[in-house]
C-alpha cells in the first residue's frame, strides 16, 4: 500500500522585532592647551581601549604625492630614543597593536591594547607623534616595498581605473593623485620627510580619539599629562585649483594588452559629508548599486551575469566628494554593461522608490551603522568620522532616526543631483582592440597606457 505523502504547509517567517534602542556611552571631549582636541568614549566590554591620534593634513598638503603616507609609515620606525627594534619589542611586551597611515587629508597613528597598559602605549604614541628620528636605513626599505607595490598596481584593472577617474574628475587639483610614480618614490628623501613632519604632526592640528574600558575622567588625565607639554608650530593649509566641470560623457580608456575582462567605473563630482543631501545620497546610493541586494547587484549580476561584484559609492573627501559605479565584466559585454549602468542611473532619477524597497534600504542602513557601534574600534571611528569632518555633535544618537525620516521624494531628488549620468566620465580599463569600439558608444574616447601616458 502506497505511503501518502505528507503535505507541507509554508511557514511565514517571523517579523522582525524592533530595533533596540542604542544606550549611547559617556563621552568626554576637550581641548588641552596646546590646542590638540580630545575625544573619549567609555565602553566597558573588555578591558581593552582603541584610539587614533590623527592630524588634519594629508598627501593632499604634502610637497609630493603620497609624501605623507612614506612620513607616516617610516615615523614608526625609530625615534630619538627607540630603535625600530625597540618599538616592536614594547609592543609585544604591551601586548599591544600600533599602526600608522596616511590618506589625502589627515595622517594617523591608530593604536590598541590593555588599559592596565595605557600609560605606557600612550607614551610611545606620543614620542612617534614628537621626536621621529627617521632612520636611513628604515626609508631605504619602505621605499623598495611601496616600488614593488606599485609595480604590482600598474597591472592591477581596479587601481587604474580609480587613478584614472580621479586625474579626470580633480585635473590639478590634488584630489587628482591617488599614488605616486615609481620615479617620485625614488627621489624621496629624509629632508622632505622630516619638513612634512615637523610641519604638519603639532597639537594644533591633532585630534585624539579613543573609545575603551576606562572611566574618561581618568584617561583624560593620563592624556594631559602625557601630552601637556607638546608645543610645535601648525603650516596653515594651502589652497587648491577648483576641480574641473565636465559637461556631456566622455570615456577614458586604459590599454591594458592581452586582458582577458574588463574593468568599467563611471562617476561624477558630488559632495562631502557636511551637505545637507550627504545622508538622502548615501540612501540613494544603497538602493541603487551601496548593498549587495540593490538594484545594480540585481540586474548585472542576478539576472544577466556580467559581473560578479558591482559596486558605487559616494566617496567623500575633505573638501570635495564624487559619486561612482564600477564592475569588472567580460570583454564581450562592455557595451551591455555600461547600458545597464546607465538604465538604472536613470530608473533612479525618473521614477521614485517604492515603500517596501526604501523600507528595506532604511533597515540596511540603519542596521549596518549599530554593527559599527559594537566594537571599541568601531565607535571610535564612528567618533573620527565625526570630529575630523566637524558633524553636528549629535550626528551619531540622531543618525538612524533621519535615516528613517528621509522619504522617496528625498530619494530621488538626490539621484537627480549627484547620479549625473548625462555628464558622467567613464572609465574602461582593457584590452583597447576588444573594447574600443563598444566604450566609443557612449562618448568620444581618449587612450592612455598602463602608466598614464595619452596613446
């Protein structure tokens, strides 16, 4: 006798609780006399701290392109009283993590560890901060790595395509310089370095941040007086060529023989965090390409298969920010992807978002910024972001109640603005037999080699 097959009822997946509200911790923030700011956050999971001691000036300020980065990298390496030896040996001893790195508009020491070892750590950071001895030997061999390293991005799709954009969106402007040339590392010296130093790592232009198992009291006396004493004169910040306007679409194509895909990226100027549209731009931008369930997820590599992971972004700097959009696909299907690109560019601007999808971009966002929050190093560089661009003091306890104000209407009004596909510059970094003709249908094209010579 045949078993009857029992029948199988679909069970609804359960609603999604509330979101808990966040308890946001202490906060201690002051200015000591010397004039570097300071900000504590008490977080009292692990008996651990993280902090960054970050200065406002980066390569963009620096007498040569990526100048601060070498400063911050062989500032780790020796100062008048420890030996780069010495320093790793104290570390391990602390039991304690140190990094340092620059970007285009700060610099940073980025440190963490136990509190019972705070003095100590704070001690070394702050003797990196004032007395690097920049040995010799210690710039020779950070500056046959970062040649290497750029040999390895010169064949790399990806960092051509991002140097490529921002030479086209910032022209003179030093936004335009995302690394140097093997020639520019090469012609470093000790000098340049300790001028970039002496110039720009003061307390004027610090902020201190750090976020751990301590009451703010207590560490802000320990950063006093380990700080207290630091005098050293700031450079006030240069000013910069305004970046060039673009108007209709041109493509920019990077040869790069024998390449088996194709990397594409388009962008286009927008804004930086202080804007008023920065937060409806930043929702915007995760509906349309920000999440890996957005619509450019969907369309190109969901349904068609072009590529495997495309991404945008609004990318904001100091003084400026751009917008942009990029996939690595196969040669054959350039021309499909870039349609595609531009389709849903514009599906944004025309046509507003539905409920459920704004709904679900809210929750994302929102959920993604209390991930930030749950670690000591997370909160503080939610606090970064927040002192060294000067955010409204409660941009962070008021940050997941605008994301869930912000309507479809403000959705697509800020589409409208910042996703500029009329005037947009696109980017095709391959092989140009393959890929020329199929870019040259959406604008008029200009070729460079991999080292960023017009061909």
């Amino acid at each position: 006798m045949a078993t009857a097959t029992p029948e199988v009822h679909a069970v609804a997946a359960p609603a999604l609780a509330p979101e808990q509200p966040v308890v946001w911790p202490r906060r201690t923030v002051r200015t000591l006399a010397n004039g570097m700011q300071v900000v504590l956050v008490e977080s009292h999971t692990i008996p651990k701290f993280s902090g960054q001691l970050l200065f406002r000036s980066g390569n963009a300020v620096a007498e040569s392109p990526g100048l601060a980065d070498m400063t911050a990298t062989v500032a780790r390496t020796g100062t008048a009283s420890r030996s780069s030896r010495q320093i790793e040996e104290e570390l391990r001893r602390l039991g304690a993590d140190l990094g340092t790195g620059a970007g285009a508009d700060s610099s940073s020491i980025s440190f963490g560890g136990l509190v019972e070892f705070a003095t100590p750590l704070l001690d070394l950071v702050a003797d990196l901060a004032r007395n690097a001895s920049f040995p010799a030997t210690e710039l020779e061999r950070e500056r046959r790595q970062q040649i290497e390293a750029l040999r390895i991005e010169r064949a790399t799709p990806g960092f051509l395509a991002g140097e490529r954009l921002r030479k086209v969106l910032f022209g003179a402007h030093p936004y335009a310089v995302i690394s140097p040339s093997e020639e520019q590392v090469a012609a470093y010296t000790r000098e340049a370095l300790e001028r970039y130093y002496r110039a720009h790592y003061a307390p004027e232009n610090a902020l201190l941040v750090a976020a751990g198992d301590f009451p703010g009291g207590e560490m802000l006396a320990r950063i006093e007086q380990t700080f207290a004493n630091w005098r050293a004169p700031c450079q006030p910040a240069p000013s910069f060529p305004a970046p060039p306007s673009h108007s209709g679409r041109r493509v920019h194509l990077v040869h790069l023989p024998g390449s088996v895909q194709t990397q594409v990226l388009l962008g286009n100027h927008a804004i930086t965090r202080k804007h008023p549209d920065w937060l409806p731009l930043t929702l915007a931008n995760s509906i349309f390409g920000g999440a890996f369930n957005s619509r450019l997820v969907m369309n190109i590599r969901e349904q068609k298969g072009y590529t495997y992971s495309p991404r945008s972004s609004a990318s904001p700097l100091r003084l400026h920010g751009y917008f942009s959009v990029g996939a690595a696909v196969r040669n054959d299907v350039v021309a499909a992807t870039l349609a595609e690109l531009f389709y849903e560019l514009d599906r944004m601007r025309a046509l507003p978002v539905g409920d459920d999808e704004l709904t679900d971009a809210r929750n994302y966002m929102s959920g993604v910024f209390s991930l930030g929050l749950a670690t000591q190093s997370g909160l503080a560089g939610q606090l970064v972001n927040l002192y060294l661009n000067g955010l409204p003091e409660d941009y962070l306890e008021t940050y997941r109640e605008k994301i869930r104000g912000l309507t479809s209407a403000e959705v697509q009004a800020a589409a409208r603005k910042y996703f500029d596909s009329a005037n947009a510059q696109i980017v095709v970094v391959g092989d140009r037999a393959q890929v020329e003709q199929q870019a040259a249908l959406f604008g008029p094209v200009t070729a460079y080699d991999a080292q960023g010579n017009q061909i």
